[in-house]
C-alpha cells in the first residue's frame, strides 16, 4: 500500500472507532460519507469533523484532533476552519494560546470571505468580550478587514483597557495620540507602562522625552525606555543607542550606544543596522573594523536602506579606504589576486588592520599563484591580539590547510575561534557551533553548540546551515533545556541570502 492510502486508512478508523465509542448503535451513511470524504482531502468535510471533536458531537471531545483537522482544511484555503484554527489559538485548545497568531488567522478568514466571524466578534465586543474589542479596535486602527477609522476603534480599545488588557492600552495610546488627545494618550501609555508591557515603556518613556502630553522629564523616560530596551523592544534598543550617543537623559557612552545598536540591529532593525556599520567603519565607540561594517550596510541594503547606503557609496566612500577594502573583496571575488593586493595594500595604508589581515588571507589562497602560506601565517600571527578577524581566519586557514602546512595546531584552532567568538563575531560562533555540533577538533557538544548558534541568532548573525542545524535542535529538544518549536520556526524564518554581493557590486 502506499503510505498515503494507509495513512488516510487510519484516520478513517479512528474517527469510526470514536464514533463508535459514543454506543451509537448506527452510524448513518452520511456520517460514514463526511469521513471518508474528509480522509481524501476534502477541505469541507475536514472542516465539518473538527467540528466534531471540538463540540464533542459524535465523537469523544479531542481539542487536539479538532485543531489537526481544522488545520488540514485551513490548509486548503476553506475560510470557516481558518477561523476555527483562530479560535484554538484564541483559547488555547488543541494548541498553546497565541493570541497574536489567532488575529492572523481570524483576519485571513474575514478576508477570505468569513464575514460573519467579523460580525460575532463585533456582537462579543458589545457584550464586553476584552479580545474581541481589542480585535475590533485594532481592525479598524489598521483598516485591513473594514475601513480603517480610528474614532470608531478608539470606543472598543478603551473598553479593553479599562478591563485590564495591556495591549488595548498601547494601541488606544497610539491611536489617541494620532487624534491629538496627546494628555490621554500619555495617561494609557502610563497605565500600560505600570503593569510592565514593554512597548508601553517604550511609549511613555517618549512621551517623557519629549514633553507630549506630561511633564518633559528625559531621566525619567530614559528609565522607562531602557527598561523596554531590557526586554528587546526594538524600536526601545535603537532609541537607547541614540540616546547614549548623544547624552539625552543618560551619560554620554559611544561603547553603550553600539551595545545598543547592536542587539536593535540583531533584532532587525535597518536604521540600527546602518548606524553600527557607520561605527564599525569609522571606530565610534568601537575598534575600526571594516569585515563587520560591510555586513551590517548589507543587512541595511537588505531592509529598506538602499538609497541610502547608495548615496554613501557616491557622497562619502569614494576615494576611501573603505572602498579599496570593499574594491579589493570584489576583486578576490573574481580570483582577480593582484588587484585584490593592490586595494588591500591601500588601506593597510589607512593603519586600518583589515588592510594586512586580507593580505595575508590572499597569501594563503591556493589559487594565487604567488601564495606562501608561511608568509601569510606569520602577518596573521602579528594580528592576533584581541581581533576577531585575524583570529577567525587564522583558525579557519589553520584547519583548512592543517598544521603541517600553516604550523597552526588543532588547539590553536580552536582558542582562536573562541577568541573570535568571545568578540561576537557572527561567522565564528557559527563555525565554533558547528565544530561543538560535528564534533570536530572540540568534543561533540549540541549544547555548546546551541549556546554559539542561540548567541549568532541574537546577534541577527546566524548563518544558514548553523540556522537549520540550531533549528533541528530545538525542535527535537536536543541540547537546549526544552523542544520549543515557535523558536524553531523563527529560526528558519530568519534565513535570507546576503546582500554582500550587491554591495560590492556598487564599487567600481
């Protein structure tokens, strides 16, 4: 049999056997026709027998078998089990509770053409239901199932609010301050802010900052700000690094505010991303280092900042040694060693040690046909110190080529790739990950290598074999505490191709 059919075979019989369970002396035809129908794949019938299990009609009540099938039939498009899966979400039957994830699937229905959930949440709302009025409140705020009017969501957030939830007091926060009732807004945001909600800090610490609708008090928004900062709010993290780089309401630290724009742009955030570039690049509270700029203007690129890291390229870099660096990258990318050598050279006139670092990485390539891997091992050596990226290339040529060829050892690998690491320099905790994962050179470890791949993610550096690998992981519960699935998917979803190239391509 193919395992498909036995498969649906099975389905079949336990449904048959749970119907059979109730002492229903006859099951009629058509009961034995949804089932057979739902096994095929029909996205009604399976529709039809979540139902079953969830109400417990004709069968034992199973919250998980009911959201197994309503997911089979959302998965078909059927618009009513979209809703259904919502509603699982929504109460946390069948499935952990994830009330963002039930708006998602609840919107989906209503724009598939689910009218009559939109309207029972609407009937729930008037009846004081707190989702259902946040869920209403915030369709109108964004206008994506109903015409978007925030005088007609502000009523039903605010119903929400007074009932205690956080998440109705920053969207009425929000939309108050949109309506320029800025004193109200403040007064929600407040009252959000008290109960610990991390994006309400982040409102009322800018409120503060700025004077709307309080007293102007930038120590006190600070505090709340950074206490948003402290949970990962992204746009509180981004905020903490100006802030820190300016001296508003805090001590002026250029090393804290790139802690800051750090963890914002690990988080995602372009702006954050081409601010740490523009500190890698120029050693604003940092060492100059031109590997780790590059990457954060890629991710920049990536996310919506390409006029202007192109407006860089043509106001600022021309003639840098910046560009040479980024020039030289193009030319190894072309096996093109010579010209490579030539840009290189250019910015280890520059005093800038990436110049003498990719000098010696060409040195050891293979493919160049002058290298001298003792020559290039030697300049590596000379760079060691605390830089991440001779350490990391002197432990990947090191175990590339081994230690006959470069006299770098299995230990020596290894201390400079934790070196590396310890910098949170992306690609070496991905590869100090990899080494614990396989095996190789370090003593196997899943959780040594999970604690390198959780801090890549972090960082928004995860690579995507390390990604796949440390999602592997946490789907399986193999070196982290628990199975967290959620994470997993996040993880893959972090997956993207590198802008990187694009950049280079920019250059002359």
């Amino acid at each position: 049999m193919k395992k498909q059919y036995i498969i649906a075979l099975l389905c079949a019989t336990t449904i048959s056997a749970a119907i059979q369970a109730q002492s229903i002396t006859e099951v009629s035809d058509s009961l034995r026709a949804i089932v057979r129908s739902a096994t095929d794949g029909n996205a009604e019938a399976q529709n039809i027998v979540g139902g079953w299990f969830y109400e417990g009609k004709h069968v034992t009540r199973d919250y998980e078998q009911a959201f197994r099938w309503w997911s089979k039939s959302a998965k078909s498009g059927n618009a009513k089990a979209i809703g259904n899966v919502g509603l699982c979400y929504q109460l946390g039957r069948g499935v952990e509770a994830d009330s963002l994830r039930a708006v998602q699937y609840y919107t989906t229905s209503i724009r598939k053409g689910n009218k009559k959930l939109f309207e029972s949440h609407v009937a729930l709302a008037d009846k004081g239901n707190v989702f259902s009025n946040v869920f209403v409140g915030e369709s109108y705020i964004e206008g994506l199932i109903v015409e978007r009017n925030r005088a007609k969501a502000i009523p039903y957030l605010r119903t929400a609010a007074e009932k205690g939830s956080v998440d109705a007091c920053v969207s009425l926060a929000r939309a108050l301050y949109r309506e320029k009732r800025v004193k109200e807004a403040a007064l929600w945001a407040e009252r959000g802010a008290l109960k610990g909600n991390a994006e309400a800090e982040y409102l009322y610490g800018m409120f503060l900052i700025r004077g709307w609708g309080v007293a102007q008090n930038a120590e006190k928004g600070a505090d709340y700000l950074f206490k948003a900062a402290e949970a990962r709010n992204r746009a509180a993290m981004e905020l903490m690094g100006d802030y820190y780089m300016s001296g508003t309401g805090v001590v002026r630290n250029e090393a804290a505010a790139v802690n800051w724009y750090m963890l914002a742009a690990g988080a995602g955030s372009g702006l954050a991303q081409m601010k740490l570039a523009d500190c890698f690049r120029k050693g604003i509270g940092t060492e100059i280092n031109y590997d780790r700029a590059l990457y954060w203007y890629a991710e920049a690129y990536r996310n919506g900042h390409r006029k202007d890291f192109e407006d860089l390229v043509k106001n600022e870099l021309a003639g840098s040694p910046f560009e040479a660096y980024m020039e030289g990258l193009k030319a190894v990318y072309f096996r093109d060693f010579a010209a490579a050598l030539k840009c290189f050279k250019k910015v280890e006139k520059a005093k800038i040690p990436e110049g003498r670092i990719m000098t010696a990485v060409v040195m050891c390539d293979q493919d160049y046909a002058k290298h001298n891997v003792s020559k290039g091992i030697k300049m590596l050596n000379k760079e060691l110190g605390g830089n991440c990226l001779a350490n990391y290339f002197l432990a990947l040529i090191g175990e590339e080529l081994g230690q006959e060829a470069t006299g770098v050892d299995d230990i020596d690998v290894y201390a400079c790739m934790s070196v590396a690491a310890l910098c949170d320099y992306g690609p070496a905790l991905c590869h100090l990950g990899d080494m614990f994962y396989e095996g190789r050179i370090a003593e196997q470890s899943y959780g040594a290598a999970c604690e390198s791949y959780a801090r890549a993610f972090e960082l928004g550096q995860l690579e995507e074999r390390s990604a796949r690998r440390y999602a592997d992981c946490l789907r399986t519960g193999r070196g982290v505490k628990a199975a967290d699935k959620r994470l997993a998917n996040r993880v893959l979803a972090s997956i993207h191709t590198s802008a990187i190239p694009t950049l280079l391509g920019l250059v002359k």
